[in-house]
C-alpha cells in the first residue's frame, strides 16, 4: 500500500493547472488599482513564465525557479504587507474560481507566506 500523498503541485492538477491559474490570476492582479501600477513595465510574457516556474516549484513540482532570488527582484519597489495580502487575496479568489479545495489553497498560500518577508523587503 502505497502511503506517500501526491505533492501539492499533483493534487492541483499539474502543469495543465499552474499554466491557467497564471494568466487567470495576473488578469485580477492587473485590474486591481492598488497593484497593477506594481506591473506597468513589467514585460508580461516574461511574468508569466517566470511565476510558472515559481508556482510549479512552491507546489512540489519538477521545475525550479530560474529567476533572480525574490528579495532582490522586489526590493525597493515599495510594497508593504497590504500589497502582499491583497495580492494573495486574489490568489485564493482565483484558486477556488478554478476548483481548487479550501485545503489546497490554504496549503497554496502558506507556502506564498512563507515568502513574505523576501517580497516586501523585510528579509534585508
């Protein structure tokens, strides 16, 4: 009897999952007025590749990231705890739209959390 519970990265339903959440979420992202101005120069296609990696990576799965480390990619561009739990908000918001289980996404977001204090520069 096999024990081992799949990795979050399976249970979400794999890269079939990870590459529609992305596009899905950044749309909320954007549209909000308190964090789209965050993204005004950000090349998308390149967001969204590198968030691809990131979430597959944070959720168990077989990519790692391939960015520049978190803290130096937000440093310096002012955002406070606010911006943070609102952008997890849209997150979770998006996550359950697309059928995810509460669990899941709980599980989802305390591993965001976990990065807080890179993203918000509170780590230097």
């Amino acid at each position: 009897m096999n024990t081992n519970k799949p990795s979050l990265y399976e249970r979400l339903g794999g890269e079939d999952m990870i590459s529609a959440l992305i596009p899905a979420f950044y749309v909320r992202v954007l549209a909000d007025p308190e964090l789209g101005p965050f993204f005004i120069h950000t090349e998308l296609e390149k967001l969204h590749a590198m968030q691809r990696e990131f979430f597959v990576m944070a959720t168990g799965g077989p990519i790692q990231y391939s960015g520049r480390p978190l803290a130096h990619t937000h440093h310096g561009r002012g955002i406070t705890r606010q911006h943070f739990a609102r952008f997890t908000g849209h997150l979770v918001e998006t996550l359950l739209d697309m059928g995810v289980t509460q669990e899941e996404t709980d599980e989802v977001i305390e591993r965001i959390n976990a990065m807080t204090n890179e993203i918000i520069g509170a780590s230097y």
